[in-house]
C-alpha cells in the first residue's frame, strides 16, 4: 500500500497567525500518527513562516512514523537535517521568497551540486528523495546524484484533472516506469487531494508514498481530521 505522509506546514501556519501555541503542533502530529497517517513531513522555510526550524528538534522524538523534512539545501538546512536525523529529506529546490514549491530538479545543471548534499545525508544514514518533474531527461540523470527516490511533482496533473484525467496522468505514467527501470523509488505529491489521489495511485505503479497538506488541512476543517486520514487512506487502499 502506498504510504500516506501528512504535510503538517499549515498547522504551523495557522499557530503562527496569533503567536501563541494554538493549535499545539506537537499534539497534531502525535494525534495524526495516531489516527494513522503512516508518516509527517515538514517543509521548514528560512523566513520560519510555516513550520519553524525548532519545530523541527521538537517533533522529533515523538514521530514514531516516517519523518520526512523537506526544503531547499541551504547550510542551515542541511545542519538542521544532520541533527534531526529524519528518515527521510526531501531536497527541493524552492527559492526562499516562493509561496510553495513550484517546479522540480534541473538534475543535469545541479548535478555536482546535489551529488554533494546528498552524499552528506546519505553518509549520515538519511534516505534522500529529490522533488522532479515528469522531464525524462532530468529522472535519467537523477539516478547520477545518487538519491534513493524521487518524489513526482504532481501539481500539472492535479491541474489537469478535471479536464482530461487520462491526458494528466499520461506523463507521470512515462516518468514512473522510467524510474523504476533505472532503480529509483517513487514518492509523489503536490495538490493531491480527495478529488485525484485514488486515480493517480491506481495508475502509478510503484508508488510508495504520497505527502499531502493543503488539501487535507482543508478537508479536515469540515470532516476533523481523524476520519479526513481516514478518507485518504482510504484512496490509498486497491491498486
Ligand atoms: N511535496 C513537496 C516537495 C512540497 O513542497 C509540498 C508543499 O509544501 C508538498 C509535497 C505538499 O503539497 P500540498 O500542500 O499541495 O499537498
């Protein structure tokens, strides 16, 4: 079964709003782990406007899933990833000032460049996932940096959905078979939600976890968000 990673960025967001410590981050990832998310994943942003980098230290003992951190590899970053020593980081390449992430690895001109970072994180034991598009150039080369995984940007396919489901997966089809031909492991996400997630994970072989906030922050404010795991889960079930 694909595993689900729930983004908890915009609880912090909603906490940061007033100042104060509400909704409590730490409560919201132990009761998410609990209502079965199978994994948390944060996005620390230098600017500290979503989830902020001692969120990061304070999460960490009590993820007993899969911790997946995720951002772009400044020092700061990858010293704050060396010491949480997550499961998983996720390199994007988002520049500081961007809303959220918005595209993924040029893998041929960052190449030297992630082969470093992520010979850091993998000597260090820490699985590394770098965010891509579905370019077949860029997940051709990606195997040359040396991470584990890749995780597809879905946003175009989310984009695309309503209009022509078949046409909006049809890329990631391509992208996926061609990872896993060349041994990489396929995580996804971006705008996935209640409407596309079931039909995406139907038609990606191989997929082993999607990381999913916006949509299911949002579902949760109408369903509470044990039985919106629940839902997603639920997706996630029957290939
Ligand atoms: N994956 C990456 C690399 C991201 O940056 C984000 C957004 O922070 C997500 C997944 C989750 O996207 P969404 O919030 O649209 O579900």
């Amino acid at each position: 079964m694909t595993k689900l990673s729930v983004n908890i960025n915009k609880i912090a967001t909603v906490r940061n709003a007033r100042g104060g410590n509400m909704p409590d981050l730490i409560k919201a990832a132990k009761d998410i782990q609990n209502f079965g998310a199978e994994g948390i994943t944060v996005h620390p942003r230098p600017d500290e406007r979503h989830v902020r980098y001692k969120d990061v230290l304070d999460l960490r003992p009590i993820v007993y899933t899969e911790f997946n951190i995720e951002g772009y590899p400044t020092k700061k970053f990858i010293d704050l990833v060396l010491k949480a020593k997550p499961n998983q980081v996720t390199l994007v390449p988002d520049p500081p000032e961007a809303i959220t992430s918005n595209a993924g690895w040029d893998t041929v001109n960052n190449l030297s460049f992630l082969q470093d970072v992520i010979g850091q994180f993998s000597e260090a034991g820490i699985r590394t996932s770098i965010f891509i598009d579905t370019n077949l150039e860029n997940i051709q080369n990606a195997v040359k940096t040396n991470t584990d995984r890749i995780e597809l940007y879905t946003e175009p396919y989310a984009a695309g959905y309503a209009k022509n489901k078949e046409a909006a997966i049809a890329p990631f089809i391509e992208a996926a078979n061609l990872a896993n031909k060349i041994g990489l492991k396929i995580n996804a996400g971006h705008d996935l939600s209640l409407e596309n997630l079931k039909f995406f994970n139907e038609k990606i072989p191989f997929l082993k976890e999607v990381s999913i906030g916006h949509a299911l922050i949002c579902d949760a404010l109408y369903l509470g968000l044990e039985k919106t795991i629940q839902e997603y889960k639920n997706q996630l079930l029957k290939k």
